[in-house]
C-alpha cells in the first residue's frame, strides 16, 4: 500500500495520480472525512490524520510498503518552530508504523540551514527524517511552474505577469506533474539507503519565460513584470498572508536571487517531460474551469 500525505495539493495529488496510472494501490490521508470523497470514488482507500500528531499519522501508515510525506504550506505563526513539531511528529510515526519507503517532499536549497526563507523549514524536516526509514529519500524539487496560477488572472487580463524574480534570472523550475510522476516512481520501486533525488525541468526557466508561455497559450503578449523589494511584503500581507509567512516566503526569493537556493552538487539530477508551455496550459485551462 502506498500512503500519500497531502492529496489534495498541487503535489499530492499528482502523486495519487501518477500511482493511479500505475495501477498500484493507494490510501490517501487527509485532515477532514469530506476532504476523501472525490478519491474515493476514484478507487482509492482514505484515512483521516493531522500530520502535526505522531498517534494519527503512524495509524494511517499502518500496513504502508511506502509512504508520501511533504509539509503543509505555513499559513499563520511562525514557519520554522512548526517545522520542528512537524518533523518530530512525523518521525516518531515513521518509526512506528516502519514502511519499507518513504518519499519526502522537499526542495532545491534544502541542504542549507538558514539563509533560504521558507526552504529552511524543509532542511529541518529532512534532518528529522533521515534514516528513519530503511528507503528515505529526499525529493528536492524546484520552483513549482504551478505557482504562477496565483498570478494568471492578471496575466489573462491586463497581460502583465508579477514577479518576484528578476525577469531574466533562470532559475530550477518544475511542474506539479513531474513530481507526481517521480514521486511514484520512487514509491514504486526498490532501493535502499538514505538519498536525495533534485527534480527540475527540462531546462531552468525565467520568469520571462514563464510570461513567453503564458503568451502562446492565450494569444496575446504577456510582459513579465519585477515588483520591487519594497513593495513585495505589502503585496504578500494584503492578499491576507500573514505576517510571519510573508517574511519566510520573501526571504525565500531573497535566496533565490542571491544563487543560495541552488542545486547540491553530488545528488541524483532528475529532468521532468513537462513542458513550460503545456504547465502554464493547464494553469489557463483551470482558471477557465476546464480541469
């Protein structure tokens, strides 16, 4: 049985997918019974867990060969000390309910410890996690091409794309389908021993890039604008991020374009098939109400 945290998120639930295609069985764990539904129906078991509490997670594990493991995006208090209770409590489950495998959502940049805004957290958990499982791995992806949906409407309307990258600074960048595709490959297969596997596309993009694709998929010119540092906080706090969030998520920016948040030389380097313009395709065509 292969145990899937998260679901119903961009990452999740391409990974629920990805098993689905490969026939192979799946429980996916969510917060609340309702939040089951839709993958019931669609063959898989469901189990209800807060991944913050070590007794509800290691009971959905229980019988798991492999297991999904990621980090909730923070949306209040402070990022870093709820990552500490996460990895503790997702360790504790994984030593209990000891699945054969467990595939860790993670990030380029995780390797440092500070210095990466909200990424940090994700070397924490990766410290908690390590060993924990006879298969661990690491799976450190890019720039998810997905989270430009927050900014499609504007890209659709006005044919502007905000960024907080500079324009033309390329940088790891991957879909949500990529990672769903690898991270049942690796639930899938055998190995052993602790590893990190980095994720990207099939090339590093632009924000540039990004606006160039949204172009082709809707028709008319996009041009990629960089909102100034002191804007961004005020930007992020009025479309509700709160405050600790907003600090963590900018410093995370402030890494990337500082060349911090960068692959680790030594690991496993993995190319997605997705490209650019069929991600930002399926952005559009869900804004649309298409998917």
């Amino acid at each position: 049985m292969n145990v899937v945290f998260g679901a119903n998120g961009r990452a999740g639930g391409e990974t629920v997918n990805a098993l689905m295609e490969r026939d192979a069985p799946v429980r996916v764990v969510v917060r609340r019974p309702e939040q089951g539904e839709r993958w019931r129906a669609k063959g898989a078991h469901v189990a209800v867990a807060d991944l913050y509490d070590a007794d509800q997670v290691a009971r959905a594990l229980q019988g798991a060969t492999a297991a999904f493991l990621l980090s909730p995006p923070p949306l209040a208090g402070d990022p870093f000390a709820q990552a500490t209770r996460l990895g503790e409590a997702l360790a504790e489950a994984v030593r209990r309910a000891e699945p054969a495998r467990i595939v860790v959502l993670s990030s380029v940049g995780a390797q440092h410890d500070a210095g990466t805004g909200v990424i940090s957290t994700l070397h924490t958990l990766e410290k908690a996690l390590a060993g924990t499982a006879p298969a661990t791995v690491f799976l450190r992806c890019g720039y998810f091409v997905e989270t430009w949906s927050e900014v499609a409407k504007t890209a659709i309307t006005e044919g502007v794309l905000p960024s907080f990258l500079d324009v033309d600074q390329a940088i790891p960048m991957v879909s949500t389908m990529d990672i769903g595709a690898a991270a049942a490959r690796l639930l899938t297969e055998e190995w052993q021993g602790t590893r990190v596997v980095e994720l990207g596309g099939s090339r590093d993009w632009s924000a540039r890039d990004v606006a160039t694709a949204f172009a082709t998929v809707l028709g008319h010119p996009v041009e990629p604008v960089l909102i100034p540092p002191e804007q961004r906080y005020g930007t992020l706090t009025d479309e509700g991020v709160a405050p600790e969030v907003a600090s963590a998520l900018l410093g995370m920016y402030d890494g990337l374009a500082s060349g911090r948040v960068t692959r680790e030389q030594g690991n496993a380097q993995w190319r997605g098939a997705t490209s650019l313009q069929t991600a930002v395709g399926r952005i559009v065509a869900a804004m649309h109400g298409e998917v």
